[in-house]
C-alpha cells in the first residue's frame, strides 16, 4: 500500500515464546498519497498514472512472535495452537515488520526472559492464534481437501477451484514464491504445485486452465511501461513477504487452481496498472490486489483497467484503520476488509478488525447495486465483504528469508482477504463452468441484489459481523446488515458459493 499512517498496535496483544523461526505476517493494503492528477487518456491507465508520484508500499504486520513450525507439533489438528509473546517483544510495531527481525528478536528476548526470570511481575500474557489452512476452510465452511488433490468427480474439483486461473499482482520480485508455496502446501497437507514457464514473447491470450492437470504456477515479469519482459524486478525483502502471502492464501482456499504471480517492475502505481493490463491480456480469471492508494479524483479516470470481460477484480481495504483506498474503491472491484476471527474447531465468531480499511468514498459515485442499501448514500462505501485479517487471529505463512531457511509467520491484514476471497470466485466460475454458465458479469451484483434481499439467502451465505469498528466515524461502527468496516460479512463457503454457482446474469 502506499507510506501514510502507519498501523501501530499501540495495545499489542503479545505473550510468551515460540519456537520456529518466523512470526505473524500481516500483510495488508494501505493508501497514502492522494494527490489529484489529470488523466490523459481513460483508455489509458498506465499514462494515466505515471504522474502519480507516490508509491505503493506493503503494509503488511508481523505479530512479534517466534512460531512453531505446525508440520513439528504433534496436536490435534481441531485445536487451534497459540503462541504467547515474549515479555522483551511487547509493544513491538507490527507494521512492516519483517520475519526475520521477528527472529532476532526472539533471540533476544528468549536470553532475556531467562535473564529476568523472577524479577518480571507476574501479569497475563497475551496470545496470538495461528489457523492452519484446514482450519481456515472448516470455519469458513469450506470442504476439506486432501494433500494429493486427487479427486474423483468434476464437481470436486471445480469445488477446489479446478480449470481457473488466479492471477497475483505484487511488485518487486520473490525468488523463492515457487519453492515457499509448495513447502508450505507439503507441511500444511495441501497439494503441491507444478511450475509452467509463461515466456515474455508468449502469445496471449493463454490457453485456458486444465480441470484436471492440478495445480500449477507461473511467474512473470510486467515491465515498467508496457506489456511483459524476461527481465525479474529488484527484490524487496517487504514486496516478498508480501508475495508470500498472497500466493499461499489464494491456494489454501482454491488449491487446484492455477496461479500466475505478475510481479510489477517498481511500486509505482502506472506500473502496477501495467502488471495489471498483463492479467487482463492472459485470460479469463481473478485478479488479486493486495496494495492500494488513498483514492483521489483520478480515480475514475484508470477504471477501464477493470472493465474486461470474464475478468473479475479482488482488492484489499487496507490496514490502517478508515480510509478509502484505490483500487478498491473501483465499483468494478470486489473490496475486501477484515475481521478478527475466533474458532474453536466447531463454532466461529468474528468482530470487526480495528485496521480493516473502508468508509464513503469522497469521489466515486454510489454504485446502482449500493442504492438499495441506503437512501442517504451518494458516494461509494467499502468494504464489500470480509474475512479473518488480524494477524494476532492469523493464518500460517511460510517463507524462505534472506541467507537463511524457510519458516512460518502468522500473517493477516486485508492483503490475506484479497486472495482469500479471490480463490472464492475462482471455486465459483468452476463451477458455473460445469452447468454451462459463464463468470458472473458482476459480482457485486450477485452479492448485494440477489444474495442480500433474501433474508434465508444472506444468513445461509455470510456471517453478519455486528461487532467492532475501524475507527470513531459515525459508520465506522459494525451493525446488522451491510456495513463499511466488514461489508455483507465473512463468507459460509459453500452455501454462498451455491448461491454464486446458479445466479443467472
């Protein structure tokens, strides 16, 4: 997301030690910047954006906890672990901050601990939750998935997001996101991925996703301007982090989809725009956003990125609290907030995360599909929907650090909801696909004038968050219904997903 006020935790929740060797990811899409610029041409984004000097920067958080490597603890699998903080990491800064300084700091504070050991006063210790991903489709009813990916039918692999493609736009570049994502799917009991090289001269649009061939993942390289190169961008330790999250997230939800990571030349919004209208050439699919800039009047000047048809677009709120960030606020892009979730194994619950982005945008009109919410709205709301993004509520990331080995953070932020709820739309079109249907044309059409009227049909598809804010605004607050902190609510998987799968548009 783009460098404004960062996200700090100024009320850690942290506790006692763990004992791998990374911590809570996460990762989300904050804005700054702002600045108007004069587009000059709609049909060009990428132009259009190139004035805009901010630039995108991660905003992910990393709870100040070392943790244990799930694949090493012998449990139960229905019971969530937690970690306790150490006393030496309370109050740490969770923006940005990076796994490997997670790990130090643990050092550190482990020596320090028993250094201390008597003389610190006695008080209760904050934890931190960490769901595998098995855990993250139970509660979000979900099926569960075996770590072959082999299954029988065609429906159950369309249930798995079989025959779509997920396409992941991040900056800078990631040299281990293949090897991570698949160590994580084999110590997490997820199946693995097969790398397919997408050469810069490739002819677009690609063939379109096997049904049957499994998971496989791409990576490529948008220029700074126009189009692909065979060149990788610069690494950036945060855009990695990043690019871990996103690429893990969107297959623990649609594991036999197929991923293409479109890694963006800089952080620069025209040339993210650019990586982008790469996915948008590529095919029909989701386009996954973990990033985001404080909306400005030029905003709708670049929506033509999101109007092709068969492509539909995820983006995250951001992390910092209210605020309405592009290019979530587009009406064409499903804007994705975040909640702290609380699951037993059986039972779920989940209240507003305090850094979930969203609010009234100050320049995009109120959408037809928001009307109906109500008659006092003039100016587009996010978020429209919602999944667990607190990083102290976090999900297992994995990933490989600068000289060092792979090992798990728990990550979260808006950036998790983005390919969260991408692999949800993914595992739709599959299975419109099987009853001859094609993507839906609109998203949030489906959502807010066919899923929401029902009274039956919105309390099967979501849970209604109604408690918690992102802020002290007057709409900051969770309440009944549609809200800007959390929008429609968090998903029940397969109900919604039923309901996505037959809507006739």
């Amino acid at each position: 997301m783009l460098k404004t006020s960062t996200f700090s935790r100024s009320t850690a929740r942290c506790a006692g030690g763990g004992l791998s060797l990374l911590a809570v990811l996460v990762l989300s899409a904050c804005g700054g910047g702002g600045s108007d610029v004069t587009a000059t041409a709609e049909s060009d984004p990428v132009a259009a954006l190139s004035s805009v000097t901010t630039e995108a920067l991660p905003t992910f958080h990393t709870a100040p906890v070392d943790i244990s490597d799930p694949s090493l603890v012998p449990s139960d699998p229905d019971v969530v672990r937690t970690e306790a903080v150490l006393p030496a990491m309370e109050g740490m800064v969770t923006a940005r901050l990076l796994p490997e300084t997670v790990a130090s700091e643990a050092v550190v504070a482990r020596r320090l601990a028993v250094e201390n050991a008597g003389t610190i006063s006695s008080r209760a210790a904050s934890t931190v939750t960490v769901y595998t991903p098995a855990q993250i489709r139970a509660a979000y009813k979900l099926p569960a998935v075996s770590a072959t990916g082999v299954v029988s039918t065609a429906a159950a692999r369309a249930a798995l997001g079989a025959g779509q493609t997920i396409y992941i736009v991040d900056a800078y570049h990631n040299p281990n996101a293949f090897s991570d994502l698949n160590t994580y799917s084999s110590r997490l009991n997820l199946p693995g991925c097969t790398s397919v090289t997408i050469a810069a001269t490739a002819s677009l649009p690609l063939a379109a996703a096997s049904t049957t061939a499994g998971c496989t993942f791409s990576v490529v390289y948008a220029g700074a301007i126009r189009g692909l190169t065979a060149t990788a961008p610069a690494y950036n330790a945060s855009w990695a982090a990043e690019i871990a999250m996103d690429v893990e997230s969107a297959h623990a939800i649609a594991p036999l989809a197929r991923i293409v990571l479109i890694e963006a030349a800089s952080s620069s919004l025209s040339a993210l725009a650019n990586a982008i209208t790469v996915a948008n050439n590529m095919g029909k699919g989701v386009v996954s956003m973990s990033f985001g800039a404080l909306e400005g009047s030029w905003t709708a000047s670049v929506d033509s990125l999101f109007q092709v048809s068969g492509m539909q677009y995820t983006a995250s709120t951001g992390d910092s609290g209210v605020a309405v960030n592009w290019p979530a606020v587009s009406t064409k892009v499903l804007a994705t907030g975040g909640t702290t979730l609380t699951y037993n194994g059986s039972t779920r619950s989940e209240v507003v995360w305090t850094g979930s982005g969203g609010g009234t945008s100050a320049y995009t009109a109120v959408p037809a599909y928001q009307k109906a919410l109500s008659s006092s709205i003039t100016k587009r709301r996010v978020a429209d929907v919602a999944i667990d993004s607190d990083p102290y509520t976090g999900q297992y990331v994995g990933i490989t650090v600068p000289g060092g080995a792979f090992g798990f953070m728990s990550g979260g932020g808006t950036s998790i909801a983005a390919p969260e709820w991408a692999g949800l739309l993914a595992i739709a079109s599959a299975q419109r696909a099987l009853s001859s249907l094609p993507v839906l044309s609109s998203v949030h059409n489906a959502l807010y004038l066919n899923v929401l009227p029902s009274a039956t049909s919105y309390a099967q598809s979501f849970l209604d968050v109604t408690s918690g804010s992102n802020g002290s605004c007057s709409t900051c607050k969770a309440t009944t219904g549609y809200d800007s902190s959390t929008g429609l609510g968090s998903p029940n998987g397969t109900a919604l997903l039923g309901f996505l799968s037959a809507i006739k548009q």
